[in-house]
C-alpha cells in the first residue's frame, strides 16, 4: 500500500511589511487516490464521502464542473489533460487534511503524479482561500530537478488580505519519501516578503497511529482556521494594510466556487 500519514510541522514567516512569525505541529494523509476506499473499508476511523471521524470527501477538492463532485482522479486528469500533460499518471497521490467529525478546512494540498515506474510526471498544487474559494497550480516535469518541483508565478488569487494582489507564489515541492519537504513562498516586487513551510516525517496508516493522532491533534482543521484568524487579527493589531478582496478583480483569474465579496 503507497498510502502513509506524516507528523509535520508548519511555519509562517512574514518578512514585510513587519515581521510575524508562527508554527504549529500537524499530521496530514498521503494517500494514493486508488487505495482511499479500501482504506475506508480497513479502518474503521476512515470513511469516503459519508460522516466518519477522519472523512475524505471528494467535494472538498478539485471539482472542476460547478454543482456537480465526481471523484477527484476524475477532475485532476481532466485539468492535467487540459493543461496539456501529456503522459497519463498510473499513479496520483494526495498530501492533504481529511474531514474530521463533518469539518475540514485545507489552506493548500498536494497531488503528485507518477507513471507505471513511480516516475514523477507533475505535481499540483489546490490552494484554497477561507472564502471557501480554490486554485489549481501546475508544476510540470519542467519544473522537476533533483526530486523538486520549482514553480514561480503569480497568484492571481485571493488567500490572505494582509498581501497584496499582485503577488508572486514560489513553489518547492519536494517529492515526499521518508521525509516532507515544502516551502511556499510570496514574493512582491521581485521581493521575498513571506516564507512559509511544510516539513515532516512519514508514519504508517495503522489504527494505533489513527487514534493517536486523533488524540494528539483534536479537531485539526478548526485549529487551523482558529490560527489562520488569530493571526490576522495580529497582523490588524500591527497595523499592517488589509487589502480587501473585491479590489483589483482582473487579479483574480481561473478561480473555483468563485464568492464575490459585498
């Protein structure tokens, strides 16, 4: 089984306009899009689109026709397709926060692409926005070089209100082993003005690491949106600029479950 959990730690560092800094321990899932169902039918404490402690709801990522879920592999092949990937991946596994006890918030996650050999073909990256809004990026084999995929390019999407439209993401995208390897970071006027960073090691998919994690980290993603307001409320606090999301529209393109701000 490819399927395999990681302890990890984020880190959020801004840079400008004023400096602010946290991090907080996590564990997410690094699954193999064929096994989620099996996986739901060997754990008891996993289920697929129905209500369960840890959930996977295909809802929650890439769908890519509105009013309409289909299972993910469905929508990530369709958009590899229409971004003209050539090779179809045999495998596609998934770095993300599964639903738990009917809540789940993911700021970004991960999809890594392989051939029949466990040959990287690309990764994407499902970044989402607390409107509930979301964005697919593509790193292509391009973008692949000693087991990175590289990718700068601008947001064009709204995610936080304390950076400025215009904004730049820069991608390092270690393929995951035994160890998680991530970095975001943004850019403004070719400036670095926030880092953040996804590190972790690999763990198994046993029910003993299930319930400990259940137990270690309760209701992980509300604690992530607690964190993600509490911290907006200190960057307000420093009176760092709010930039709200209905300026500048023509920066915000190719947006999914698009919300338009009153």
């Amino acid at each position: 089984m490819n399927s395999c959990l990681y302890h990890a730690r984020v880190m959020h560092h801004r840079l400008a306009p004023k400096t602010h800094r946290f991090n907080y321990n996590v564990f997410m899932f690094y699954v193999d899009l064929d096994e989620i169902t099996t996986l739901a039918d060997k754990f008891g404490m996993l289920s697929r689109n129905t209500f369960g402690f840890f959930s996977f709801r295909d809802s929650e990522h890439l769908q890519l026709k509105k009013g309409v879920t289909r299972p993910v592999k469905e929508n990530i092949l369709e958009f590899l397709a229409a971004n003209e990937v050539k090779a179809v991946p045999e495998k596609i596994m998934l770095l993300t926060n599964f639903n738990v006890l009917g809540y789940n918030f993911n700021p970004v996650s991960f999809y890594f692409c392989f051939d029949a050999e466990s040959n990287p073909i690309c990764a994407v990256a499902e970044v989402s926005n607390t409107f509930r809004e979301m964005k697919p990026y593509l790193l292509d084999i391009s973008r692949l070089s000693n087991g990175e995929f590289v990718l700068r390019v601008p947001k064009y999407f709204y995610v936080s209100p304390f950076i400025n439209h215009d904004a730049e993401f820069d991608f390092h995208l270690h393929i995951p082993s035994d160890k998680l390897n991530i970095r975001i970071d943004d850019y403004s006027d070719n400036k670095r003005i926030f880092i953040s960073t996804l590190t972790g090691e690999k763990k198994s998919i046993t029910t003993r690491n299930l319930l400990f994690y259940a137990l270690r980290f309760p209701l992980i993603p509300l604690r992530i949106m607690f964190l993600i307001h509490w911290n907006a409320f200190l960057l307000w606090m420093k009176k760092i600029r709010f930039f709200r999301k209905a300026e500048y529209p023509e920066l915000q393109k190719d947006v999914l479950n698009r919300v338009e701000e009153q």
